[in-house]
C-alpha cells in the first residue's frame, strides 16, 4: 500500500469488514476506527493499516505481529489467539487468506464488481490466448488491460509481472487503477498457485476459460488429480460469483470435456471436432479459446477476425529472432513435457532441414517431468536422425545442475538408447552458441524453456539472462545483422 493511498482512501474498520462479507467481532469501541490500507508484509505497514497474518509455506505472517504494531498497524487478522496488543484491533478469522482478498476487494470498493473480466486457465496456452483475446476485444473497441505471465499492462502503463497471477492485494489495486483509467475490461491468467492460494477470491469473472491439462508444478500439487481439481475449482467456486458468467471449454482435452460435462452454468466449447460449439479445421486451439471467448462477452464475428489478424508476436513465444540468417532461430517458452512437444511439432513445420533444439528442465520444481522433456526431444530425433538435440541449464536455483541435466537426459537415452545426436553444455549462452553454429540452411534452432525472461536463478543468485539477447548477439559475432522487422523478431 503506498502513501499516495493512505491520504486519500479512509474505511472505517467495521464496515471494512461488513463490505467484504466477513464475519468477525468487532467490538463497538473499534468499529469505527479509521482504516489506512491493508497489508501482509509488516515490513510495509504504514500507520493505520490493518496486518494480515499469512500462515505460508516459508514463513508465517504470526512471526511479524509485533513488527507490524510497531509500525503503527491499526489492527491484526490472525488465525490464532494472540496476546493483546495495547491500542491495537485484534480480528481472529478461520483463513487468513480468505480475509486478505476480500478485505483486499472490499478496501478499493470491489473493483471488478461492474467490469468485465475473462480468466484464463490451463497448463499451457494461457498467455497466447490471453493476447489473443485483449486483441480480439480491443478491435470491438474495449480497451482492455492484460495481467498475466509477460507484463501487467492497464493499457498504456505497462509493469513487469513479478508472478503470473499477483496477490489479492495487488489485484485488487490494478483493479481499481483500471477503472480509474476508464478502463473496464481485462484478461488475465489464472494460475493452479493462485487459485488454491485463493488470490483470486473477491474477482467477479464474467468469462471463464480452459486452455488443456498436462502435468506440471506436481512439486506444489503432490498428484495429478490434485492438480486437476485445482483447476476444477476455478470453475466450480470463483466463477460462479458472477450468475451472468459464462464457462469456456477445450473439449478437445479429456480434462475440458469432463469440466464442460460437469459445469451447470453457461458455457461455450471449443475445439477442432465437429461437436464443439465453436470449431475449425486449420484454426490453433489458443484462437479457437481466445475467438470463444470473445463469443461469450458477445464480440462480434467480424472483430473477432480483425482482432486475430492484428495480432502481434507475443514475447518469448515462438518468437523468431531474425537477423537476415538462412535459418531460423526460435525462442519459446516451452517448459511443460507437452509444450515442448507441441513446439517441436510447430518447428517440424516449418524446417525444411534439421531441427536443433536446446532445452533444460528448472531446479527446485516437479522432477518427474525431466526424463518426459528430454524424451520429447528425443522422438524429434527419432523421426529425423539428423536433428540433434543440446540439454543446458534453465533455472537450476538450488539443485546441482549437472544432475538435473542427467535427468532429462535419462528421459532422451530411454527412447534413443545410446546415441550421439545430443550434447550437454550447463553454460546456457555456450548451449546457443553450439546450436546456433551448427545451423545451415532451412534448419530450426529452438531455444526453448525460458522465452520471455531476462533472468537465470543459480543457486541464490538472479542473474540478467535473455535467450532472445543472447541469440541476437551470436548471430551478429557470426555475421548476420540485418533485422527485416524489429516489430515482431529481434531483440
């Protein structure tokens, strides 16, 4: 909360609370007791504002209390029974997180509560379907933010994204700028984290969206089918807020299909079969999501086309880098046993040569899914001998980089046997170097893992880190500087 927000915004703490729905004994000395801001880092409380204790999985929030009194908090949300603080509200709630986000919403005057807002949900596709979407609703004439993986654009300022679905708290805030800008529609992603994190609650979704289900982020879930029915819960709780919502499907996917099947509310289905409400033959699935749910606002078909043909490069995703060389270098975020699969098939696509893929797996997040990526890369091999295939670090943060690397390799070796279409090289910018000097005509490099990202995590170091810079300047030592289109590949 910044000071700009402390003089200008005053709730009083009673009807704080009554406005978020929340049940809580508040005394009659304490109900009116002027409210500054909210916050669940005491090392940003400002004076007035209330502290909400987050139990999580590093830290717990009950640890700070007396950091926050001591910057002057009006009043303490806590889950547990705490000694009494002299001066200072104490509201005991049964989750903390809960009371965050509706306070978070009910603080900025529920925001959302008269905008449109279309989350998207799914393994992968979320942040093409979102830019497809906001381009799709801009050619209607709705200016649109866009909050997801890449940036938290409120059209025309523009931050980096921190996380691909903020805290309530930060939600709630670019909610409320939003509409301050007279903005009153937005995309968003919705990731598995910030659903069962419930950053998502208080946010009145009119539209709903469903990308696909892959295995991922199995370190947080523990299972499959836990992870899955985080995903379900987006439909079956958050989106159901808002009656008017409307639930968008790829029934193309088993899990979509099972979702649609069992939503009860309005819903729209996509895919490439003849039973979907919206379909194509040669549309990708991430159009496909992004025309339905433009369909379900009520956008009309000659601005949903508009929109999808004005659609420009997303950053970090197949994104060419292209400086005038015989072959094509391609950036993607890939870094899902199914993305990269569907990366290389795009690649397959185009290459009229050999596909020369670099790729590495994160540390510090779902092991199982190492071998699965490096088996992916080795089908490629499979089917083309002459493809080859160079395993690097990603974020290897504090896992030992060399046995992650072995990892994915056991996953390449279980479908090649023995082989020497593949190198390992830790040193991602060597890696590019590698794969980039090995390219001739018509071959596809593919630097997949790390897309957008100008960052490398080793150990508790955050390095700058680009693969799109690093394969710009390898193709300039190599000759090539002739940028065709710096709208749409380059640095």
């Amino acid at each position: 909360m910044d000071s700009s927000e402390v003089t200008r915004r005053h709730i009083c703490l009673g009807n704080l609370f009554i406005n978020a729905g929340l049940d809580a004994n508040i005394s009659s000395s304490e109900f009116d007791r002027p409210i500054t801001g909210i916050s669940d880092d005491s090392r940003n409380v400002l004076p007035g504002n209330i502290f909400v204790a987050i139990s999580g999985n590093a830290t717990d929030g009950h640890l700070f209390l007396s950091d926050a009194v001591e910057h002057k908090a009006a009043a303490l949300v806590v889950e547990r029974s705490i000694p009494p603080y002299p001066g200072v509200a104490i509201i005991r709630v049964p989750d903390a997180r809960v009371a965050l986000a509706r306070l978070a919403h009910s603080f900025f005057g529920n925001p959302t509560k008269d905008k449109i807002i279309c989350g998207i949900t799914g393994t992968n596709g979320k942040t093409t379907t979102a830019y497809l979407l906001r381009s799709c609703l801009e050619a209607a004439g709705l200016p649109t933010a866009l909050l997801g993986t890449i940036e938290y654009d409120l059209h025309g300022y523009s931050i980096r994204a921190t996380n691909t679905t903020p805290s309530p708290l930060r939600l709630a805030r670019l909610f409320s700028q939003m509409g301050e800008n007279g903005v009153n529609t937005a995309v968003m992603e919705v990731s598995s984290h910030a659903i069962h994190q419930k950053r998502i609650l208080g946010i009145n979704y009119s539209v709903g969206i469903f990308t696909n289900f892959t295995q991922d982020h199995l370190d947080y879930h523990g299972s499959l089918d836990a992870y899955r029915e985080v995903k379900r819960h987006f439909f079956t709780e958050y989106l159901f807020e808002n009656p008017r919502s409307v639930g968008v499907f790829n029934i193309d996917d088993a899990t979509g299909r099972d979702f649609a099947k069992s939503f009860t509310g309005r819903k729209i289905t996509y895919g490439l079969g003849s039973d979907a409400d919206v379909s194509a033959e040669e549309f990708t699935l991430n159009i496909l999501a992004a025309a339905a749910g433009a369909l379900a606002i009520g956008i009309k078909e000659a601005s949903i086309c508009e929109g999808i043909a004005g659609m420009k490069s997303v950053p970090g995703r197949f994104e060419r880098i292209d400086e005038g060389q015989p072959f094509s270098v391609i950036v993607d975020y890939a870094h899902t046993p199914d993305a990269l699969e569907r990366s290389l098939a795009n690649a397959r696509d185009i290459a009229s040569g050999r596909i020369i893929t670099v790729f590495g797996c994160g540390g510090d997040r779902d092991r199982s899914k190492r071998p699965l990526m490096g088996a992916a890369v080795a089908r490629t091999i499979l089917h083309n001998p002459s493809n080859f295939a160079i395993i690097t670090n990603d974020n290897p943060r504090s896992e030992p980089p060399a046995e992650i690397a072995h990892q994915a390799e056991d996953g390449l070796l279980s479908v090649l046997g023995r082989s020497d279409r593949y190198k390992i090289i830790l040193d991602r910018k060597e890696a590019i170097r590698r794969a980039v000097s090995r390219a001739g005509e018509g071959d596809v490099v593919l630097i997949a893992g790390k897309g957008h990202e100008d960052y490398q995590i080793i150990g508790k170091r955050v390095l700058h880190f680009d693969d799109r810079e690093a394969a710009w300047e390898i193709l300039h030592e190599m000759g090539f500087s002739h940028t065709p289109d710096k709208t749409s590949g380059g640095r």
